[in-house]
C-alpha cells in the first residue's frame, strides 16, 4: 500500500468518540465501530455474554427488526459483518463509496439501540450452541483456546470467547441490556472508515449521527430513576505484561485420531519493543510461508505434519507466542525434539546478516500483500487506533522491522524460547 494512502486523519467528538479515516484508490469503502469490550470484560457468570450480544445486534432495533438490519446493506450489494475477540467488538460494513450514509447509520442503530427481544434470542442461542459445539467437535481449533485457558489460568483473559452452551441457554434481554450499558461508551470506541469519501463529509455525517445519539442518551437519562447508575467496570488486567515463567505439561485425552500439540508461552505486552523482535522471530519459526523452518522440517523433510504454524496474538498488556502442529500420536515425541532443535538453533547462534537480509526481504512482501487486502487493513487500523490512540502504516512497520540486529533477536530468543517457560498441551 503506497504512502499516499496511509495518511491518516482524525477527529474526536463531543461524547469521547474517536474517528479515523484513511482513503483509499477504489470504490469500495468500509466503515464500522470498534468496541474496547471483548471477553476479559465479561463479569463471573457472564463468560460468552460479549459474543451473544454480537449475535443479538443484528435482531432488532428500537426501528428496525432483524429483516430490516439484514437487508439494509444487503439491498444496495454491501456487505454487514461483526466479529467479538477478547478484548473488543466490531461492527463493520463493505459497500460501495456512495451508500456511506447509509452504513454509518445503520452500524450506528445496531450498536446504540439494539433492543435484544426475547423471542429473537429464544432462536439464537440454539445456533450459537450449534457454534460452540461445532468449535468442540474441531481439535485442531479447540486447543487455542484451552491453551490460554491455561497460561492465563484465573484471568478472564483465558474465557472462551463462545462461553458454554450452558450460559448461552440462559441469557436474557435485561442481561444483554446490562452487558451493553455498561461497556457500550462512546469514548471507548472508534469510528473507521477506509474508503475515498471526502474527510469533512464524513465528519459530518458521523457527527449528525453522535448528535442524535446524545439526544436520545439526554432523554433516556432524565427518564430514569433517581439513583440509577450504568458504571462501567474496569477491565480485568492482572498484571499480565510480564511474561509467564512456569512450565507446564498438560496431556488431555480426546479420543481423537490425530495428537494436536500446541508449545508456548505469554510473552510481550504493546508497550514493550521487544515484541516487534519476536514477531520476526515468529515469522522465520513457523509463519505462512512454506519455507518456514518448521514446516521444512516437519512437514517436508520429515513428513511427519500436515499442518504446523507457530503464532503470536497481541492483546494491549501480554500476548500468546505458540507453535501448534498435527501428527500421529507416535510421532509427538519426534516432533517436539524437532521443535526443540529449531528453537535451540534460534537461542545458541545470532542469524547471519545473510539470513537476516532475507528474512527480512520476505517479511516485507508478506506485508505487503497482506496489505492489499484492504478490510483485513481496515480492522486492523481501527484496533490499532482503539488501543493505542495511532496507526502505524506499512513503511511504519518496515522501519521497526529494519532497526532489529541478529544479536536483539538472539536475546528475545533466548528469553522467550527458553524450555524451562515453556507450557506443552496435548489432545490425543
């Protein structure tokens, strides 16, 4: 993505809303709110409550019922889309750049005024237990989520993000309407749009939409009892930006005709500068490319995996380094000694500038392409904006990538791959 369309701009609005536009040389534009409530937020008993209230957005306004909501978009060939993680919401639109207006007031009727009728839910929650179980029935997908179950064992951080079919069955409107009251804030959200549409314009259409919104939050406060309070709860960090230093192995019997392994660790907060280190390191490990040397040493010269990937997902104060791979039960011996060898390889000897310059070279055209894809670029800046109040664009990134030496890479790997802080999962 060229320089010229990186230039971001940005407003904040009376309420604590921010703002963030950055055009784009097509016609397609997209645009949608990012929300700093995710899981961790989630209260005890309220665990999978972030990703049912992004279900239950999409089936009913205070104007609009679910035919409605889906159609809006869909009429004029666009696209409405949300997606809950651990730690934020987001509700997003694909369309053509001069249906705009009509985007943005939609998302903003779905986030602000959702009404989460009972009888819409008492449909729902049997195709979101339909999701949670058919997540359980897939191991090889499973076993992320139970590996931060672990590591963050007693935070809210290691939840599921579906919850249990158990909760869900047993959610309410008023728990709903609770859930969103309390973390559904302007100034802990942002408005994205990338897209050529012109920055004033959208300033004023999203302001006409935050003014109407104010109104209606004037009205609905005047209207309530004396008393009555909707006081956000902070979110749940404990103290997680250091990294984990106890092993643990941990066997779980599945029944499952493959062993999936999963080999990591919490690692590096936002704030640290060393995880930009490590996410080179994941790269050359077992990133996407085929020539990655895990899957070289797996897969094709062993023949041992089908599947192995090593990845690293950043939350704002930790994040989860992991290699997983597939294989036969008899062979998870074999694997983890490769995994070791690779790791070790890492840890004893500083990359030559040769390795270095290559490594370097391919991360550069994995960036790139990557950032072709321009709603995957689109959501990425707004998280990036929600968390951390900026956006760093592509050339942004390649100047982080190119002040890293092979001796700071050797350091990170000697910390972070170290056996002894390393916690193994195994269904089998």
């Amino acid at each position: 993505m060229g320089k010229t369309r990186e230039v971001a701009q940005t407003w904040e609005f009376g309420n604590g809303l921010r703002l963030i536009h950055i055009a784009s040389p097509t016609n397609v534009a997209y645009c949608g709110i990012s929300i700093d409530a995710g899981t961790r937020d989630e209260e005890r008993g309220e665990e999978g409550m972030a990703h049912f209230c992004e279900h239950m957005m999409f089936k009913g306004t205070e104007k609009r019922k679910a035919w409605h909501i889906i159609n809006r978009m869909e009429a004029v060939g666009g696209d409405l889309n949300a997606y809950t993680n651990k730690e934020e919401t987001v509700v997003y639109a694909a369309f053509l750049k001069e249906h705009f207006t009509r985007a943005a007031e939609l998302i903003f009727d779905i986030v602000f005024r959702s009404t989460y009728p009972q009888h819409e839910i008492d449909k729902e929650c049997e195709v979101i237990v339909d999701e949670i179980e058919s997540y359980n029935d897939s191991p090889a997908e499973l076993i992320f989520d139970r590996f931060e179950d672990i590591i963050y064992e007693g935070n809210s951080l290691g939840h599921d993000i579906l919850g249990t079919a158990e909760n869900v069955r047993r959610f309410k409107t008023e728990d709903a309407l609770r859930f969103t009251k309390r973390l559904y804030k302007p100034n802990k959200m942002v408005f994205f749009v990338f897209g050529d549409v012109d920055f004033e314009e959208v300033k004023k259409i999203v302001g006409r939409n935050v003014e109407k919104q104010e109104h209606e939050e004037r009205q609905e406060s005047q209207a309530k009892p004396e008393g009555s309070s909707n006081a956000e709860t902070p979110k749940n960090l404990d103290s997680l930006d250091k990294p984990q230093q106890t092993p643990i192995f941990h066997t779980e019997e599945r029944g499952t005709h493959q062993a999936h392994v999963m080999v990591g660790r919490a690692a590096y907060g936002a704030k640290d500068d060393k995880r930009i280190a490590l996410y080179f390191l994941n790269n050359i490990i077992g990133g996407p490319g085929m020539n990655s040397r895990l899957n070289v040493a797996l897969r094709e010269h062993t023949g041992f995996v089908y599947t192995v990937e090593s990845t690293l997902t950043n939350y704002t104060d930790t994040s989860t380094w992991a290699i997983y791979f597939g294989c036969d039960p008899e062979d998870v011996s074999k694997c983890l000694k490769i995994v070791r060898q690779e790791l070790d390889k890492l840890m004893n000897k500083p990359l030559t500038e040769r390795q270095f310059n290559a490594a370097l070279k391919q991360m550069e055209g994995q960036i790139g392409v990557a950032c072709d894809n321009f709603e995957n670029y689109a959501l990425d800046m707004a998280k990036s904006y929600l968390h951390y109040n900026k956006f760093e664009g592509m050339e942004d990134t390649y100047n982080h990538l190119r002040n890293l030496t092979p001796q700071l890479l050797q350091e990170v790997a000697q910390e972070i791959f170290d056996e002894k802080s390393l916690t193994t999962l195994i269904f089998r």
